[in-house]
C-alpha cells in the first residue's frame, strides 16, 4: 500500500523538473527539430513537385518538338513543291519565251530576206534595163552609124509594121 | 509493425521454458531437504548464528521504492542529502547519519528535533524506545504511527529525475544542434538516432488523435514520451547510474498524469464539456450518465498514473522475484533455471520500456484530442 501513496517532495521534485525540462525542450529542442523537420518534408514536396513538372515540361517540349519538326518538314515540303512549281513554271515561260523570240527573229529575218530580196530584184531591174538601154544604145548606135544602115533598119521595121 | 510472427515463435519456447521452471520447483525441495541435513550436521560444528530468514517479499518491495541512500557495491552505500521542512524551519542533514539503520534504532538530533528511519522513511521520533531498541511505535497492522516531517530529500530518485532531465537536455540539444550546423540536410549521427522516434510521435501519435491541432501539444507529449522511455531504460540498468525505479514511482506517474488531465480539461471545447452534462441521450438517463461522465474525467488520468506505475513496478518485482528465488530456496543450483528466465522478462522489460512510453503518451494524446475535437 506504501507504494500507492504519492510523496510529497518527489512530487514537487517531478513538477519541478518536469516542466522546467518541457519548457526548456519546447523553446530549444521541440521547436526547432520540428520546423527543420517541416521545412525540409516543405523541401522534399516541392523537389519532387518540381520534378514532376519539370518531367511534364520535358513531355511537353518533347511534344511541342515533334510538332515544330512535323511543322518544319510539311513547310519544307511545300517549299520544295513550290519551288518545283515556279522552276517549272520558270523553265515554261523562258521555253515559250524563247519560242517566241526564235519565231520573232525568223519573222524579222525572213522579212529582211524578203526585203532584200525585193530590193536585190529592183537593183537588179534597174541594172537590167539601164543594161538594156546601154546595149540597145550601143546596138542603135552601132547600128546608126551610117546612112544606109538607118535606112535599112528603119525599112525593116516598117516591113514588118506592114506586115502586122 | 508485424511483430505477430516473433511473437508465436517467443510464446511457444516460453512454453518450454515455463515448464522447465515449474518442474523444478517439484525436484527442489528433495534437492533442499537433502542440503537440510548436511547444513544442520555443519551447523553443529559451528558457532550458533541468528538465523536470518529471506523474505522475498520485503526483499523486492525494498528494491522498487524510493531510498535516501544509494547502494553502489557490497557493502558501499552513498548517503544521500536529506531536507526536512519542520515547525523549527529546513532541517538538513546526510542520510548516513543513520549508519545504515533502516528500523528507527538511530536518533538523529538536528535544531532540537529527533528523527528516526524506518523503511526508507523519515519520521520524528519517539521520546522512549520500544522493548525492541526502536524510536517508533507500530499499530496493530505493523504501520509506523510517529508523525512524519515533510521530506524534500534529495533521494535516489531525485537523483535519478535530475540526472534524467540532464540527459534529456544533453540528447536533444545535441540533436536540435544537429538541425542547425546542417540546415536543410539528411540527419547524421545522434539526430538520425532520434529523428524516427519523434517523427513517430508525431506521425502515429499526435496527428492521428488532434488531427490539424497537432502542434500545440507537440512538446508536451515529445517530453512526457523521451521522459519516460528513458527513465524506464534507466531503471533498467542495475547499477549505479541507473537502479533507481522513477517510472514506477506513483509520485511521478501522478504528476505526469495531472499534466494531462490539465491539458485536456484547459483546453476541452463546448463539445467536450457538452458531451459530459448534456450528452445526447433521454433526460431521465442524465441521472445515471452525467455522473459516471464525471467520474470519467478523473479516472482516465488515474488509469494513466496506475498503468505505467504498476507496469514498470511489476516488471522489477518480476525480476527481483526471480533472482531472489535463489535465496528462497537457499540453493546456487536455483539459478540455472531462474537467471535465465530473469533475464527474458528483462527482455520483455526493455519492450515494455517502450510501449508503456508509447501507451501513455498516445493516451495522453487520445483525451486531449477528444477535448478538443471539432463537431460539425
């Protein structure tokens, strides 16, 4: 029964200690373990936080990649395809162009040559008849140059004004 | 934590080992009467001695109460400071003054006033002695009838709580020290100790019972769990240092008990006062409830006091009994049997040493958390 009946001074020892202890522990210990604990679970959340968006960001980028390269390629594409068009176009238009100019410069030509051709011909008339005259001129002249001989000449052609 | 398997496998060798025990007691008293008669043919020869009989239960009660003396070795034994408030004002003196008598047979005289000691207990003497030499008078149940001074001794368990609290602060300064050279850091050496067991109390013992209030009770019942885990391993170890039997003091569990029940009715809401005068049921069961609400609030921390008082005391009973076993039978041979089983409950002792730590302070936790519960 001894044993059940609180002692005074161990009592008032306890007390004592026992809170001093608290308050001590509570202002030294307790409290700063716990707000290092806190802070560094607040650390661990917001790394592993960070991680997993940093992990999203990196699907994210990974994805927003794929698209730019699918962007790029179809871009690129059309860009060939464009290109193709306008060389052919290009290479059309010098085709034609140059068609039209060969067929000009054979127009032009042709027309010089018939030009030529009219002028060598009109040259070439006039040479005849200034021939013509100056050899008819000879001949009559040869032909004129005595008496008899005109005289001749101009009986045969009124024979043969008569005879028509 | 599983330990369910440990468990079953301790139990059945436990078997083995109970069994052995209570077989022994049948070959004993052969092996005793035997011994008998050799001792008595001895005796003859030498000189008649004043037979001084064990008496077990003496022998453990002794040992698990509060002494202003500490034994060390043998016969070595430091007296300790005793303090005495009287009507003649604070009387000091040191305990071996006594010279080691425990049956009031030693007056000591201090500022006019006689004191005498009987079982580790201070008491003001008798003006005559009794026809046994004694300074104290006994009633009929053997109880010492002399008035007592109030006694603030300095006795082993104050030694043992100031150095307790010595250590306590030692430790967790040492560990919040460990927080601040490195800040942000993992814990190293005694903090990685320390830090699982008060993230324990914190994460299995305050949240689940005070829920976002939590905090406010963290000291205390970080204090009140280290206070008694180690005081209990302290009164585990048998020599010097340690020995002295704190946690199964009633003193002490008394005072940690009132600390909560002051917590929890400081701190109890409407609810809490509310669930004890007008609980939810018929009016005319009030007459039966309200009253047994009331003694609820005075026998939850009575049975927190008893608990780990009766828990620690038990478990040294137990093991003084078994060593003292050896002396009962007055046999060396006792022991093959009752060493090794003393040192199991030992074992057991250093698990209970734990869970009654754990137990009060999540009970502690528990009505505190009833108090202040919020009801939507």
């Amino acid at each position: 029964m001894e044993l059940l009946l609180p002692e005074i001074g161990l009592v008032v020892f306890q007390t004592i200690a026992f809170l001093l202890l608290m308050f001590v522990l509570a202002k030294f210990a307790w409290k700063p373990i716990l707000a290092s604990i806190k802070e560094r679970e607040h650390t661990i959340d917001e790394a592993l936080n960070q991680a997993e968006l940093a992990k999203q960001e990196m699907v994210r980028l990974a994805a927003q990649n794929e698209e730019t390269m699918k962007q790029a390629r179809a871009e690129r594409d059309l860009i060939l395809k464009e290109a193709k068009t306008l060389k052919d176009s290009i290479v059309n238009e010098a085709k034609q162009q140059a068609h039209a100019e060969g067929a000009k410069l054979i127009e032009k030509a042709r027309i010089e040559i018939e030009n030529q051709k009219k002028a060598a011909l009109a040259e070439l008339k006039n040479q005849v008849s200034t021939l013509s005259i100056d050899i008819a001129e000879r001949v009559l002249r040869g032909q004129l140059a005595d008496k008899a001989k005109q005289q001749e000449l101009v009986a045969g052609l009124l024979k043969d004004v008569e005879l028509n | 934590m599983d330990c369910s398997h440990v468990f079953d496998f301790k139990v059945s060798r436990l078997i083995v080992v109970f069994t052995l025990f209570l077989a022994f007691f049948f070959v004993t008293p052969l092996l005793y009467a035997q011994e008998d008669t050799l001792k008595t043919t001895e005796a003859a020869h030498a000189e008649p001695e004043a037979e001084k009989k064990f008496n077990l239960g003496k022998f453990a009660l002794h040992h698990v109460a509060d002494s202003h003396s500490w034994h060390v070795f043998g016969d070595y034994t430091i007296g300790l400071p005793v303090i005495l408030y009287t009507p003649a004002g604070l009387v000091t003196f040191n305990a071996s003054d006594f010279h080691g008598d425990d049956d009031a047979k030693v007056v000591v005289e201090r500022a006019g006033q006689r004191f005498v000691s009987v079982h580790d207990k201070i008491y003001y003497a008798s003006a005559q002695a009794n026809e046994h030499g004694a300074y104290a008078e006994h009633d009929a149940a053997g109880k010492v009838k002399n008035a007592r001074p109030l006694d603030f001794s300095i006795t082993k368990n104050v030694c043992t709580l100031l150095l307790s609290v010595v250590l306590l602060l030692a430790v967790f300064l040492k560990v919040a020290n460990g927080y601040k050279v490195r800040k942000g850091k993992s814990p190293r050496g005694i903090q990685s100790w320390f830090e699982p067991l008060i993230m324990f109390v914190r994460d299995d013992i305050a949240i689940p019972n005070l829920g976002h209030k939590y905090e406010r009770f963290m000291p205390y019942l970080l204090t009140v769990f280290f206070f008694i885990w180690f005081n209990n391993m302290l009164g585990l170890i048998p020599f010097l240092p340690g020995g002295a039997n704190l946690t199964g003091n009633i003193s002490i569990t008394v005072v940690l008990a009132t600390i909560t029940f002051l917590l929890v009715n400081f701190n109890g809401n409407k609810y809490y006062w509310k669930h004890i005068f007008t609980p939810d049921v018929p009016w005319w069961l009030y007459i039966v409830l309200v009253p047994v609400e009331i003694i609820g609030i005075f026998t939850k921390p009575i049975a927190l006091a008893i608990r780990l008082f009766a828990n620690i005391t038990a478990g040294h009973i137990l093991v003084l009994a078994l060593i003292g076993l050896i002396f009962v039978f007055n046999s060396v041979f006792v022991s093959f049997v009752s060493v090794p089983f003393a040192l199991f409950i030992y074992g057991i002792e250093l698990l209970v040493a734990f869970i009654q730590a754990f137990i009060f302070t999540i009970l502690s936790a528990l009505f505190i958390g009833m108090a202040v519960e919020d009801h939507h």
